[in-house]
C-alpha cells in the first residue's frame, strides 16, 4: 500500500503576448530517466494562503515579483498523487493566471532541488504541447491553457 504525504500546492501559467506559457524542463532526482516539463509553482508555506505561494514562488522560480492581491482566483485547481525524490506525494494544487508582455527568466532564486533538478525553460503554445511527444505535467495542461485563456476575467495582467 501507498502512503501519501498530503501538500498543497500553487501553480502559474504564466503567459506571453503569444499566448505561449512558460514551462521548466526538469526530472525526478530519484528516477533521473523520468524527465518532464512543468509550470511554475510549489507547495505552500504553513500559514500560507495560495495566492501568496503562486506569488512567492513566482518571484524565486523566475524572478517576476507580483503582489498575490494581483493574482485574482485561481483558474483551476486538481488533485495528483505522484513519486518525487523517493517520496509519495497527494498534492491539492491550485493554478492562477498571469499574463506579460514578455518576460526574461531569472532563476537566480531557485532551491537547491530546483538547482539540481531543473535544467531550463521555454515558452509552449497550446498547439506544440499537443503535437509534442515530451511529457508535461498538468497532462491535460493544452485544455487547461486554452480554458483559462478563454476565460472573460482573463487572468492577472502585468
């Protein structure tokens, strides 16, 4: 039987002009052969609030400081059960929307996990998520992507 370590978590799709989204290219440290790619975001602080952690983790995993108040609602939210570094994770994680201009990364503030485990960055349309044969987590992230842009309130500008 699986034991899970409950987390919560914020995520960000944050978007261009192009309504590309950003994504890290990363692996599991345990499991160096299951690569990935992934939004931005990580669990929650205890006290934390997710708008703060969409907005803390932001800031450190790319370096774009926003107030959580500029955030709005979260644009979606799931529940995933996955293995990350020889530990089972059950993880509610909820997804809020930004939208830049353009951006330049900075990954200055990452972890020392994110440091070891993380390996760059680029910005996907929906479309090159749906023709790509490289593995992305959230898995129906094209759909999530095209509802959230599609959505009339839009997302936090910048």
């Amino acid at each position: 039987m699986t034991v899970y370590t409950p987390r919560r978590a914020a995520r960000v799709l944050l978007v261009d002009a192009g309504g590309r989204v950003l994504l890290f290219s990363g692996w599991d440290p345990s499991r160096p052969e299951h690569r990935y790619w992934f939004t931005p975001g990580g669990g929650l602080d205890p006290g934390e609030m997710p708008a703060q952690a969409a907005a803390r983790e932001l800031a450190e995993e790319t370096g774009l400081r926003l107030d959580p108040g500029e955030l709005g609602a979260s644009v979606w939210s799931e529940t995933v059960e996955f293995p990350f570094d020889g530990v089972w994770y059950r993880q509610e994680q909820e997804f809020f929307l930004v939208r830049v201009p353009g951006w330049e990364v900075d990954t200055t503030g990452f972890t020392d996990i994110e440091r070891a485990s993380v390996s760059g960055h680029r910005w996907w349309s929906a479309d090159e998520l749906t023709a790509t044969g490289d593995r992305y987590y959230p898995e129906d992230l094209p759909a999530v992507l095209t509802r959230a842009l599609t959505d009339p309130s839009g997302g936090a500008p910048c």
